[in-house]
C-alpha cells in the first residue's frame, strides 16, 4: 500500500526549527565561549535533567511531525488517498486508536463507567455495567483476573524500566573506565556523582522515566491506561498527540516575537530620539490592550477567512494546521512588546560603550554597527527570553482553548482535553481522568521547560549566578 507524504505549515516550520537548534549546536562546538557557558548549563543537575526530559517530549514531537495518506486501492489505474492524515506517531500507537469504546470507561477498567441494558447467554436483561470491547477483553474471568493481570503486566513493565536503566548505568560506566582509572572506580565515581557532568541525576531521571513508561508500555496493549473519554478514544493517545501542540504552541510563537522585539528593540536603543520615541509608543499602546481581547478577535478573522474559503484544503487536518499556524503568528505579533523593552534597555547601555564609540568614529556605517556590535551582545537576552517564554505560551494555549478562541477543536491539545472534562467534572460519577491525564502531562513539560530556561538564566547571565550565593549567604547570617 502507499502513501503520499503530507506537508503541513507547522511541519515545515518545526522540521525548520530542528535543522536551526542542529545547526546552533554545531555552532557552540567550534565557539569556546559558547562551548564553555552552555557547559556550564549542562553542569547543573536540575537544568541537565530537565533537558533530558524535554528532550523526550521533542521525540515524541518529531514522530508526530511527519504526516502522510494512506493510498487507496486502486480504482480504473486511478489512485487516491485517504481523508485521514496520519503520522509516524500514529503508527506507533495503532493499536490505542484501534481500541476505541463506546463511551466513557475508568483507567485500566474492563467494564463501562455507565449501566446499559445487558442481556446475559440466558436471554434475560438486566441493568449492568457491559464488558468493554478492548480493555480487558483478553480475560475470561475478569472480576477474578483483572487484578492479579493487571500487577503481572505492571510489575514486568516496570522489571523492563529498571533493567534498561540499569543497562543504561553499566554503559555509562563502562564510557568513563578509561577516564577514571578501571571500571570499578568509575562505577564508584558514577555513585558517588564524582563525574564532570551530572551524570548521576541523568541516569536517576532516565530511570524514573522507563520507571513509569515501562509498565504504561505493559498495560497499554490490553487497558486504557488513563480510561477513555466520553466518545470512547483513548486518554493517552489525545495526551501524547497533545504535547506536539504544546511544542507547536510554544516554539513558533516564541520565534514570531524574535524578527519585530529585536529590531525594533535595537533601532529604538541605537538611534534614540524621535525613533525611540515611535516606538515605545507603538509597543507602550499595543501592552495597553488586553492581550486575550486583541488575539480573540485576530482568531476570529482567521476563523471568518478558513470557513469561506474552504476549497484551500484538501482535508480537515490542513486546515487545523494551518489555524494554528497562523495563532502561533498571532501571538507573536502581539507578544514582542516585553522583549523590545529589554532589547532597547541593552542596546542604550551598548552604545554609550568604547569599542561602539570608536567604531562611529571611524566611520563604520550604522548598519554595519548594529550587525557586528550589537545584536551578538544582546543576544544572551534573547535567548533567555525565548526559553523563560516557551512555559508561558504552552500555558497561554490551554487558557485560549479553554475560552474557545486557541487550537481547533478537531486538533488534540491539553487545552481541549481540559475544556471538555469542565462538563465532565461536574457530572456524577465524576469522569477526572481527562483532566487529571492533560494536568500531569503540561506541568511536567512546563516544569521541565522552566527548571532548563533556569540553568541558561543562570549560565547567560551573570548578575542571576552571582545573586544566588549572595541571597544564600545573606539568609546565613
């Protein structure tokens, strides 16, 4: 059967976004100052461990950033494809969208959350909780296996987790011996987290990570690990699905503010005068409007323009991605105000500084200035910035969601899953699984997201690493 690759907008800007982060990294390989403070990001246990998880999450992103449509057969020596546009996330998880139920059921449940008229082998109808088509169908007698089956499955899973990470920390080892004097010392050192880089804290968070994938890997096969919502899909698939929006979200529309903050930023410090002052007043004017007010009504345009042009697209999922697409725009071009104000302050500082000075003296063109002087020296700001702000906008999309102005509805995102348990919550039995699966999944991306911009905070800037000791020392005395 074949297939016909599917690009979407986001793909294109994501794919885009992973070959700029390659190409940075090769960067800081040939830049030993560069080299020397992303080091010292790297040496910090918490930041070292937050990369490693986010890390994850951008495999996850990265699978389900090819898009593709199943080929049709073929009719008349003609081919078409399907409607469905899958991706390579959607491979590996085939067999949670195959296992989908009629309504609602409990995490790891083998019977419906809602009584239904049941008609036993006998012909006699009663009122019961049916048996679910997929999750726990494999028992023959679940009321009796269900629970000893389901700590076998989680017990191997997490058997498989702990002797991965325990491989993972014999390799690790075995990658230090010759550094360390023998494999026996370098095992002490491991432990004892004697090593140049937190290696230790790396290996400890790899290992709560299978900890936890490798029993949901054991049950997901035979149970809905987080239940499944009122339509019968499966929690985890929309929770996975949702954490590509997330980075969509937080990635594209942190790189939208970069072109207008950092321009206008250093044209407003660099020339002062009447340009600053044009400036600040478009910046000072656009803050001064609510920003969910001005994005709900941007939203709404392009909501206007997708419905009456609908022959753009050959299928739903091009025109929810080219919606969100155009929000992460949006929230870009109404977000750059915050890092213009630092930009500008930088800049002010920067070209009242010698080498600037000598270098107007000498006749060097402003342009000229600003590429070679400026923009690398504020560039530190930019790039805290850019990781303070990625938490900020995956929080901001479930909150636009939430008020229905963010992502399509079609479109799996952590906002969607919490707005539709808002109904669920209230309802009798409470269906919390939704939210509490959507909770879990953005506060350990966000948490992540913050404790790394941490470590580069502390790395790129100065005044933030020497004020940790100083307020450390002052709480001593």
């Amino acid at each position: 059967m074949g297939f016909k690759l599917v690009f979407l907008w986001t793909d294109v800007a994501l794919w885009a976004l992973f070959a700029a982060l390659l190409a940075y990294v090769l960067r800081i390989r040939s830049h030993p100052t560069l080299r020397a403070t992303w080091s010292r990001v790297l040496r910090d246990p918490a930041a070292a461990s937050a990369g490693l998880v986010m890390l994850l999450f951008l495999l996850v992103t990265a699978l389900d950033s090819v898009h593709f449509r199943r080929a049709l057969p073929a009719q008349n020596e003609q081919v078409f494809y399907d409607t469905r546009t899958e991706s390579l996330l959607d491979l590996v998880l085939a067999r949670q969208i195959e296992m989908r139920e009629t309504t609602y059921s409990a995490p790891l449940a083998y019977v419906g959350l809602n009584k239904e008229s049941v008609t036993d082998a006998a012909g006699k109808t009663t009122r019961d909780f049916p048996r679910l088509s997929f999750g726990g169908a494999h028992l023959s007698d679940p009321a009796a296996d269900w629970a000893g089956d389901v700590g076998r499955r989680a017990l191997g899973g997490m058997a498989a987790g702990l002797l991965l990470a325990l491989l993972a920390a014999l390799a690790t080892a075995a990658a230090l011996a010759r550094g360390h004097g023998g494999f026996a010392r370098a095992w002490r050192d491991l432990l004892a987290d004697r090593t140049h880089y937190p290696l230790r804290a790396l290996l400890l968070t790899l290992g709560a990570v299978l900890l936890l994938v490798g029993p949901t890997v054991a049950l997901m096969g035979h149970y809905h690990v987080f239940g499944t919502d009122r339509t019968g899909n499966d929690v985890l698939y929309q929770a996975l699905k949702s954490i590509r929006t997330a980075f969509v979200i937080g990635a594209i529309s942190t790189l939208a503010t970069l072109p207008l903050a950092l321009v206008l930023g250093i044209l407003a410090g660099y020339f002062k005068g009447w340009v600053d002052e044009v400036i600040q007043y478009i910046y000072t004017t656009l803050s001064s409007v609510p920003n969910v007010l001005l994005i709900a009504a941007c939203v709404l345009m392009v909501q206007v323009f997708l419905d009456k042009n609908p022959e753009l697209f050959e299928t739903g999922a091009e025109r929810s991605d080219l919606k969100m697409f155009l929000l992460c725009v949006i929230l870009g071009v109404t977000g750059w105000a915050g890092l213009c104000r630092l930009v500008r302050g930088e800049t002010l500082k920067l070209r009242e500084l010698d080498y600037v000075q000598a270098a107007t003296a000498f006749g060097v063109s402003h342009g000229r200035i600003m590429a070679r002087h400026i923009v690398p020296n504020v560039m530190h700001l930019v790039l805290i910035t850019v990781v303070l702000s990625f938490s900020e906008l995956i929080l901001y999309e479930a909150v636009l969601t939430y008020v229905g102005v963010g992502v399509d509805p079609s479109m799996n995102s952590f906002g969607g899953m919490i707005n539709l348990a808002r109904s669920e919550m209230s309802r009798d039995p409470v269906v919390w699984w939704s939210f509490v699966a959507a909770f879990g999944f953005m506060v350990t991306l966000v948490l992540a997201a913050n404790l790394f911009a941490d470590g580069v905070r502390d790395a790129f800037d100065p005044r933030s690493r020497s004020l940790r000791p100083r307020v450390l020392s002052l709480a001593k005395k």
